[in-house]
C-alpha cells in the first residue's frame, strides 16, 4: 500500500476530504507527473528506446490497426532544426532523444494497395481521429514508462506548427503526419519541476449527467489555488481563468496552426 495523502495534495492544492489516499506504486508514479524543460547531457540507458516502445505499443489501439508510427531522434542538427520550428523550444535540442509521434494511415493504404483493395475510409475524419487516437494512446504509455524509470518528459505540441516542413524532415509518405513530439531525458536536478495542480475534480467528472453548474466553484478555486502555485514558482500570478481564455480568444493564439486544416489535405488527409 502506498499513501498518495501527500500526492494528492500536490495535485489538488488542498487536503480532500473523502479522497482515498492508499494507492500503489503506479498510481503514485502516474500522479508524480510533471513536464521536464531541463535535461542532463546523460545519454539514456542502453535498451531505453527499445523498453519506451514496448510500452507504447501495448497501449490499446483502434481495431488493433496500430495507425501510429515514432520517429526517434537523436541528430543535433536535425534537433536543432525541429526546436526552431517550435518556436525555438530549447528543451528539444537539450534532450539526448526526440520523438515524434506520427499519426500514420499510410501503412493501412500500403496494406490495402498490397491485397488489391481500395483504402477509401481514410479519407474520413474518422479515421484521422482513430490515428491521432492511437499516437496519444501510445505517447502516454511512453511518459508514464519513461517517467518510472526516473527520466522526464515533455509533449511538444509545436510539433504541428510547421507540419510540412516536419513531414520533409523525416520523408513521411502521404497520409502520415507529426501529430506531436516528446523531449526524454534525464531531469537537471538543478532545475527542478514541480507538480502542476489541477481542477478540483466535479469540474471534470460527472455522474450520469453532464453538470454545468457544478463546476463554477471549483473553476474559481482553482484560479486562486494556481495563482498561488504561480507565486510558489516565482512566475507572473496570472491565475489560469484568464490565460485560459487568451488561449482561445482568437486565431492569434494557435501559433500559426490555425492554416493546419489546409496543410493536412496537402500531406494527403481529405477529412471527409
Ligand atoms: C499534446 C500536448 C502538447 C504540448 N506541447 C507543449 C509544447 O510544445 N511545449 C511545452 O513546453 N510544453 C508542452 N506541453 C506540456 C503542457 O504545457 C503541460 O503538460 C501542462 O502545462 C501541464 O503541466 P504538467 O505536464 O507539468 O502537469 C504539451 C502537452 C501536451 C499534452
């Protein structure tokens, strides 16, 4: 038995009452999760990559078709090309390895061709969801696995910002797209990265019937607990209501992506 009480705390900012708090190692390993920005030059264990994959690759996956792919990258210069794509993230070119996460039907359209068939369900919004799906499904299984064996992660979501250029990068056939990457690395124990709490969970969880109303306490709660966060990391108290709505006034805030409808029918997706 593993007492998450001080976990809990970590991540809701408060004691809750009625909370359980006996757990086991996985629950304290899943609620131990921060993002890492900060990487030690260390390079990764032999066997890492191969371990990472094995975990993610047991994530469950739509009708088993497995419509994800990896590009694992360890090159400086093509680090160093993928960082300025993303706004010039430091983190990418610090972390000894880089993946990135494909959501990837080309390989059900080479299966099909091979047997004479036509693949035209992945011209459909379905199916894109069902890979992107999958390449979620089995990047979270890869933090979960890297973060137990003591390294730290951070998704890179800037991934999409230039998608073409990415999709060059790596000579991703149509129909394949870099839906997100990930910084792995052991964590700089002089920049450490503390538990980011969250909303109270009535404003996420709901029973039976979705509830608005429950969650107007709670949102102000948690903008007054990240607020405090917020001093605790030396950071500007903006809360997180209004940062939050910043990010989606206005197309100014998807960083360019908002053109990304149009480079995915390029890179081959119809989204019918
Ligand atoms: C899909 C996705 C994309 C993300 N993209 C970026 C990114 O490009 N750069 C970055 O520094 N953090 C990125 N993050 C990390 C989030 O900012 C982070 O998870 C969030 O602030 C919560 O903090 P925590 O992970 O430390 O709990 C991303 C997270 C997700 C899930």
């Amino acid at each position: 038995m593993t007492d998450l009480s001080d976990l809990m705390k970590q991540r809701y900012g408060t004691a809750r009452h009625g909370m359980p708090v006996d757990g086991n190692a996985v629950l304290a390993s899943l609620m131990t999760h921060r993002s890492v920005r900060a990487y030690l030059d260390t390079p990764l264990p032999e066997g890492t990559l191969e371990r990472l994959m094995a975990a993610a690759q047991s994530a469950a996956s739509s009708s088993n078709l497995q419509a994800w792919s990896v590009i694992a990258v360890r090159d400086a210069e093509r680090k160093a090309r993928l960082a300025e794509w993303a706004g010039g993230q430091a983190h990418i070119r610090q972390a000894p390895l880089f993946l990135a996460f494909i959501a990837d039907l080309s390989r059900l359209n080479r299966i099909a061709q091979a047997q004479g068939v036509a693949h035209e369900a992945n011209d459909y919004l379905e199916m894109f969801l069902v890979a992107v799906v999958d390449a979620a499904l089995a990047a979270q299984n890869v933090a979960a696995a890297a973060e137990s064996m003591g390294l730290g992660t951070v998704y890179i979501g800037a991934l999409r910002n230039q998608p073409e250029k990415v999709a060059q990068e790596f000579g991703l056939p149509p129909y394949a797209f870099g839906v997100f990457g990930m910084c792995i690395g052991h964590p700089d124990p002089s920049k450490p990265a503390s538990i980011k709490p969250r909303l109270a969970q009535p404003a996420i969880v709901h029973h039976e019937r979705y509830d608005v109303a429950a969650q107007s306490a709670p949102i102000a709660e948690y903008d007054e607990l990240f607020k405090a966060f917020q001093v605790s990391q030396s950071l500007p108290t903006a809360g997180w209501n209004a940062p939050t709505a910043t990010r989606v006034k206005g197309i100014e805030a998807l960083m360019g992506r908002h053109t990304l409808r149009a480079a995915l029918a390029r890179l081959g997706f119809r989204l019918e």
